[in-house]
C-alpha cells in the first residue's frame, strides 16, 4: 500500500500518537534521538540567531540614514555590521535549511526511520549551541570588529575585541556541519527505502547531498583557518602578519577556499527546496531532472575551484585573476540551467499560489538578479569598480536573502503542516510573501546604485551625496522586518490554534506526504516500497486512459 | 520641492499661456536638481573609465534583459496556466534536450565575450605605462600618506596632472587597507610588508573621492581623502610650490650614505657587494640559480632578509635592517635605486 503515489485515500488517517505527542518534557526534547525533533531544535536555535543578526541589521540600517551616522559610534557600528555578518552566515544561513528542513526530511524524503547516526545528530546539536554560545558570548562582552571576514592582520594584531572567542564558536559550530554533512552522505547512501533508487530521488535529497559534501570537505579548511588565526592572535606565531614574518594573503586563500563553497552550502539547499514547490505547485514532473539533478553536483565541484575571485584587487597575481574569472564565468551555468528548467517546468503546469509557491516565485525572479549581477563581478575590469563597494553588499543579499531566506521561508510554509500537522492562515501568508518581496527589493535595490557611484561597504559615515539611496534601502529594511514578524506571529497562533492539516493538504508526491502529519516517530507504519520517479502527477495521458 | 517646482511651472504656464516654453525651462531644471540629489553615475574621469563603463553597460542591459525574459514568462505562465480545476491534468513533459543545449550554450558564449573584454581591460589597468610619474603611498591607520619622486608629501590628498599617466607604489605601515578612486573606476589593496601598485590617467580636472576599501577599524570610514587632477600647468605651478622637500631619490641617497650602504656597493662593482648602478627592473643571477627581475619587492626583501637574495659572486655578510627604517625611509631608498638605473641609462645616451 505504501508506494509512491499521490492517491489521498491510501495516506494513513492522523494517527494519535506522532513525533510531537509521543513523549512530554524538556528531558524529551533534550534528550531525543528523533531526527525530527532534532530538527526542530535547530529551528528553535537558528530563529532565535536571525533574529539577533536581524536586530543588528535594524540599527546599522538606523544609522546610516544619516550621513555623519544618525545613532551609534563608529566602533559600535564596526561591532554591529561584524555580529550581523557572523551570525548570519555561520549560525543561520549554513546550518537554515540543512539542518532544520533537511534533518526533518531527509528519513522521510527517502523512506528511512531515522538518519544513519541518531546520537550523532544530537550530538551535532549540542555542538552547534556550544558555537552559538561562545559568540553569544562575544557580543555580550564587548563584541567583535573584524567583519565577518577577520582579514588579518587586523584581527590578529591590531583590533581590541573579542576575536577569539567569536573565531572559537564558529571553529566549534563547524563541527556541527561536519557531522551533519556525514550523517546525510551516509544517510542519502545507505538508508533508502527499497524501490528509491538515485533517479527516483526528490531534488531536494540532490541538492542534500551536494551540500554535504561541502559540509565534509569545506569545512575543517575554515576550522584550520580560524585555529591559525587564534595562534597568531595568542601565541604570536607568525602566520599571516608580515610584521612576524607572515603572509595575509595566505589567510585570504584560506578563508576563501571555505567561504566560497559556503556561499553554496547556503543556496543548493534552497535550490533543492524551490525544485520540490514549483513541482507541486505545478503539479508536474521537474523539466530536466537529471540537469537539474546533476548542476547541483557541478556547482558543489566547481565552488571549490572560485575562491580567487575574492581577491582580484587584493593583490593577486594577474594570471591568477584571468583563472578565477573564467572558472567563476563556469560555475554561473549550472544556475543559469536550473533557473531556465523551473521556469520551463512551469509550462502547461496546473498552477497554484498559495503561500509556498508565491515564495518559489520570488526566489526564480531574486535569485536570476542576485546571479546575474554577479557577473558584473566575475567579470575582471567591472569587479575592480565594484569590489568592497555596496554593490558587493547587494549583490550577495540578493542571493542570501533574495534566494535562501525565500527558499527557507517557503519550505518552512510548504512543509509546516506535516512538521506541525496544522494550517496557517494562508492569506496572512501570501501577505507576508508580498511584504517581504517589496521590502527586500526597496532595501536591496538601492544598493546596487550606491556600489556603482562608489560608495564601500562597512562605512557608518558616508558623503551626503549618498544619502537618498540610504533612506530608500532604510525604508525598505523597516518593511522587510515587518514581513519577517508577521509570520512568526501566525506560526505560534498555527502551533496552537491553526486548523489540523491532514497527511498531504497540497496533494503533493513524495513519500513525506504518505504518512500522517505530524508524523508518528517511526516515521512509517510499514516501509514504503517505491516503484515510480519523482513528481508522479497525474497526466492528460493517464487521464484519458 | 522638485513636485513643488513643476506644480507651479504648470500653473504659471497655464495663465500666461506660454505652456510650452515654461515647462522645458521649468522642467530642466528639475531634472537637473534631480540629477544633483539623486545621482546614477560616478564622475567619468580616467581614461579606463569609459572603457569599464561601457562593460558595466552591457552587463546591465543583459541582467536586464534577461531578468525581463525570466519574469515575463513567469508571468505568462502564472496566467495562462493557473489552475482552473482540482482536475486538471497536465501533459507528462520530461525534459528536452535541445532546450537545455540552448540555454547551457548561449549564456557561456555571452560568458566568454564577456570575460575577454574585461580582461584586456583588467590587464591594461594593472599594466603601467613605462613613461607614468610615480607617487609613493603609505596607508596607516587612519590616514594616506603619499609622497611624489619630485619630493611634495601630501596627506588624504593626491595631486596629479590631466592626461599624464600616474602610477602608484603602494605599502601599509599596518592592517591592509585599499586605495579606491570611484571616478578613476580604480582600486588596489594595500598589504603590509610588500608593494602593490596600479596607475590611472586622470582626463577631467576636478576634485574626487578618495576612499579606503578594505576594512582597517574603529576610523576606517575616516580614512578618506580628495583626488585632485589638475592641468598640467596648474600642477606644475602647486610642485614649484611645494618644493621644500627634495626628490626622493635624493632623499634616499642622504640614508643609503649614512647606513654607510655606499661602502660596498661601490658604483663600478669592485666593493664587497654588488653595484645597484642600472640594476632596477633588470634580472639579477642569484647564486641559488634564479635570476629575480629588480623591483620594489626585491629590494625591500634585500634589505629586511639578505639572506633570502644572494647575489651569485657576492660573500652573504650583508646585514639585516629590518625594523631600521620607517616605511617612507625605504620608499626612499628604492627610489634611489632606481634613479641610479636611469642616470647610468642618462649617461649611456
């Protein structure tokens, strides 16, 4: 009975005990083994990072509706734009969907009871609060004012915060990835469900598995990085500070060699999750799975050979500039195939807007403007203009916030009834979708101006000429924020209010959607055998049949 | 304020009858209080400038045009076809190959017309002219301190003369910063312990932003500064007036003589190091078998780690001077090398 399709019927009626209800306590929670439930204690821990960077992200934007800097000191405003970018992109973009969505889904996706190592993706938790901690603890202290970046030799030698504890939590948080990345390889390989053969994956289980392997071979580069860094600040070993016989443009390699892959361990995932709306949106199978499938590979391979591309005016040598710039032109074209199949796949669809695929859709439109603007910096002559300017800022935002946070945002609406088994007011949503598209592109579009007129990025004090696009991209922020409440306030009204969802309430495809919601902590009654490919959805040809 | 102006031009043109003429004045000079508060593009101002440009204007309308192409079929598709029933079923479409060869292939050769123009581009801007004036720059934090071969030290400003190309030689006494000029279209970081360099042509006087790029601390946004082209006339008359400094080389050659440097490297060779007369910018045999062009680098690693240059037929006893000169002191130095290679070049003519 527990086979691919989408037939309603065949799904199990909500079943009384699930994930949610089996077990009560804090000691429950704590102590679970349940991927699900371990899923949701990231979402926990990651909602509640965003919004710290988010605050961060309110005042700087605050303050640079002055020129002189309407609210903070220079140093603070330093603190401010360095806690946003940490928390951000180390505490919630890495670890937003593939821990939260993909630990939930992943057993689920693939017919599985549990992830391969139940204990170890706790323990990944653990880890991961243990690094939020100790950056936690950084901002409570004093903060730190290196950027995100920790060029040295300014964070080695020269600033006068908490550097090392902050470096320290993102060492420790990498873990957490590493062991995530492993757990989901050897979870994707071993644990399938009989029938699910590699072809008959979701994409979203593709995208899973190129960014694990990220996970796995990106990571303990940046951790190596950070513990180098820590020695020179402490023990005075001289690494990367030319002043004690270093190099700094070793750190930049370094550093890039993670950083960059990372800017994919952030959007594959979202990727994968925009792939799984626009299908059951569409109601139609993905146009060109295995194109779709297999640019998400290319993109993990050729992420790992772009990183000079941070560094065309640093100081790198020409040659190495002309590389870097056509290998960046090589990793664009994966992106480009996969924005061209989910618009093709939109084609004679069944099309629907709810919430989820209104999300889907600003992502494809965003995400198209975040990639190609970053031509303009894979491009030599063009990136010397624009490199370390707001356009840089814009630019990334548009991918990070434009593309990731839209694709979180979705997955978390698409798949809040199973994880939940309740509905939300999907016309407060749709809503939310619309505030948030507007606001992000007030907030963001003027930015691209500002980069092309010259002004850099990290200045809390700015020349007046630069000062209307500053107003635009501060009025546009307060918007944004007001679409990033709005949900979490009908989230916990749906948490304990909203209206029970049942097993599939989009009649989606996908084993997922096969079992009750919320799912009972076996995820299966019976093992499901899977006998057909992904995005099975009833045809004019069957129909006629 | 600018709404204000054409109501009024509006009402005015109305009762005078003289509608025509009034708006174009009227509507002018909104544009022009427009263009002033809400500007699109930075001063044109170098002679790369047009050139990056002219790329930065492809690159916008093919975002354009595609960004256009992506949301219009969404569009399209979001309307024609939205669900009309629960029912309906779509036709079973996989994939086609021809489309996905399509659109993997146009967009890498648009890819490849673009990466070799902007790396002819990329090349020329990082390639100075043999015939550039030099200015020497120190980034410390928080402030730029540049000093022209001619002498004049300057701080957060530059001086440079229009259509005379300017190469910059670039240190920091600290953290890496970055010298940007948005009107020039150019930018280079600045690293402690090594030099960058890059020139620009300045082809409209005028007084521009001088910016810090890379992230330096608490005053980073303080560490601006004014770019000022000036004809060459006008220049020459602000270095005759600056000229209570001397020329660097001569600078340079007051510390070489008083760290007694002129001992051994004796002009004609004969001392026990080797002679710095015409060696700048040409390959020096080493004895462990490479043979280094001469360039700012070298010489500053010669003078900090002698031991990581010996030069082949030399005894390595020179000693370390690392930590005995102030960044300006070997800028100094340097500049006296290299003026030692152009007087012998003098002489040979």
């Amino acid at each position: 009975m527990s086979t691919a399709t989408i037939d309603l019927h065949e799904a199990p009626a909500e079943s009384s005990t699930n994930y949610l209800n089996a077990t009560y306590g804090m000691k429950s929670w704590l102590l679970t083994l349940d991927h699900k439930r371990i899923g949701m204690l990231y979402l926990g821990t990651i909602t509640l990072m965003f919004l710290v960077g988010g605050i961060a992200a309110v005042l700087m934007r605050l303050n640079l509706l002055e020129p002189q800097g309407a609210l903070v000191e220079p140093d603070t405003y330093n603190k401010l734009f360095s806690i946003h970018g940490i928390l951000m992109v180390f505490f919630f973009l890495v670890p937003s969907i593939p821990a939260t969505l993909g630990n939930f889904l992943i057993p689920l996706m693939i017919g599985a009871r549990d992830v391969a190592f139940p204990r170890l993706n706790l323990m990944s938790w653990y880890v991961f609060i243990t690094g939020c901690a100790f950056v936690l603890y950084a901002v409570m202290a004093g903060g730190v004012d290196t950027g995100w970046t920790f060029y040295p030799p300014f964070s080695s030698s020269y600033s006068h915060s908490h550097v090392v504890a902050a470096a320290l939590g993102i060492f420790i948080a990498g873990f957490s990835s590493i062991l995530t990345g492993l757990n989901f390889i050897v979870t994707i390989h071993k644990m399938r469900a009989p029938g699910m053969t590699w072809f008959r994956l979701p994409l979203f289980i593709w995208a899973m598995y190129a960014t694990s392997l990220i996970f796995v071979l990106g990571t303990p580069v940046i951790a190596v990085t950070l513990l180098l860094l820590g020695a020179e600040r402490l023990l005075h070993v001289g690494i990367f500070d030319p002043a004690i016989g270093g190099d700094p443009l070793l750190f930049q390699h370094l550093f890039w060699f993670y950083s960059h892959p990372a800017v994919y361990i952030m959007i594959l995932p979202g990727m994968g999750v925009i792939s799984e709306l626009i299908t059951a949106f569409s109601r139609k199978k993905i146009f060109g799975y295995s194109f779709v499938a297999f640019s998400s590979l290319a993109i993990a391979i050729i992420s790992f050979v772009v990183w000079g591309h941070h560094m065309f005016v640093t100081g790198q040598s020409i040659y190495a500039g002309l590389v870097f710039s056509v290998l960046s032109f090589v990793v664009a074209i994966p992106s480009a195939v996969k924005v061209f199949n989910w618009t093709a796949t939109l084609y004679k669809g069944s099309i629907s807007y709810e919430a989820p695929m209104l999300y889907a859709l600003g992502f494809i439109g965003l995400f198209t403007m975040g990639g190609l603007t970053g031509l303009f910096l894979a491009s030599l002559a063009t990136d010397i203009h624009l490199n370390s300017t707001y356009f840089i800022v814009a630019h990334f935002h548009y991918v990070m916030v434009g593309g990731a946070v839209m694709a979180f945002l979705g997955g978390i609406h698409y798949w809040w009834p199973k994880i939940t088994g309740r509905m939300y007011p999907d016309l407060w949503a749709r809503f939310a979708a619309f505030v948030i598209f507007i606001g992000f592109n007030l907030t963001f579009f003027p930015q691209f101006m500002l980069g092309y007129l010259g002004m850099p990025r990290r200045y809390g004090i700015y020349p007046e000429e630069f000062q209307v696009l500053n107003v635009m991209s501060s009025a546009g922020a307060s918007i944004l924020a007001v679409g990033y409440v709005i949900p979490l306030v009908y989230f916990f009204w749906s948490w304990n209010y909203g209206p029970p969802a049942g097993p599939n309430p989009w009649g989606a495809t996908g084993l997922e959607w096969e079992t009750a919601s919320p799912p009972p902590t076996e995820n299966f009654e019976h093992t499901p055998i899977v006998t057909e490919e992904p995005y099975n959805y009833p045809t004019a040809e069957v129909a006629s049949e | 304020m600018i709404f204000d102006v054409s109501i009024d031009a509006t009402i005015n043109a109305a009762v005078n009858g003289t509608m025509t003429t009034n708006l174009a004045q009227h509507g002018w000079a909104g544009l022009q209080t427009l263009a002033a508060m809400f500007p699109l593009q930075p001063p044109v101002a170098s002679s790369i400038a047009g050139d990056i440009d002219r790329l930065y204007y492809l690159l916008t309308v093919i975002t354009l045009f595609f960004t256009a192409l992506i949301f219009s079929i969404i569009f399209y598709f979001m309307v024609k076809y939205r669900r009309r029933s629960n029912d309906d079923r779509p036709p079973d479409i996989h994939g086609s190959l021809v489309l996905e060869l399509a659109w993997t292939i146009i967009p890498s050769l648009i890819c490849v017309v673009i990466f070799v123009w902007s790396s002819s581009l990329y090349i020329r801007a990082y390639h100075p002219p043999a015939n550039a004036a030099e200015v020497f720059v120190i980034g410390k934090q928080w402030m730029w301190h540049l000093q022209h071969t001619e002498g004049p030290r300057e701080i957060n400003a530059l001086h440079v003369p229009v259509g005379v190309p300017v190469k910059l030689t670039m240190t920091s006494q600290d953290v890496i910063h970055g010298f940007y000029v948005p009107a020039f279209r150019v930018k280079k970081d600045v690293l402690p312990g090594r030099y960058t360099s890059f020139w620009f042509e300045a082809t409209e006087a005028g007084t521009y932003h001088l910016f810090c790029t890379e992230f330096c601390g608490t005053s980073h946004t303080e560490m601006i500064g004014w770019v000022y082209a000036m004809p060459p006339r006008e220049y020459a008359e602000w270095l005759a007036n600056n000229e209570n400094d001397e020329p660097m080389a001569q600078q340079g050659e007051r510390i070489f003589n008083h760290y007694t440097c002129n001992y051994c490297h004796v002009p004609d060779g004969s001392g026990r190091g080797p002679s710095l007369v015409g060696i700048f910018g040409k390959p020096e045999k080493l004895s462990n078998g490479q043979s280094p062009v001469v360039d700012e680098d070298l010489i500053r690693r010669a003078l900090m780690e002698p031991n990581s240059v010996p030069v082949e037929g030399f005894a390595p006893i020179m000693p370390t001077f690392k930590g005995q000169f102030t960044e300006e002191q070997i800028l100094q130095l340097i500049a006296y090398v290299k003026s030692l290679g152009s007087q012998e070049r003098a002489n040979a003519k």
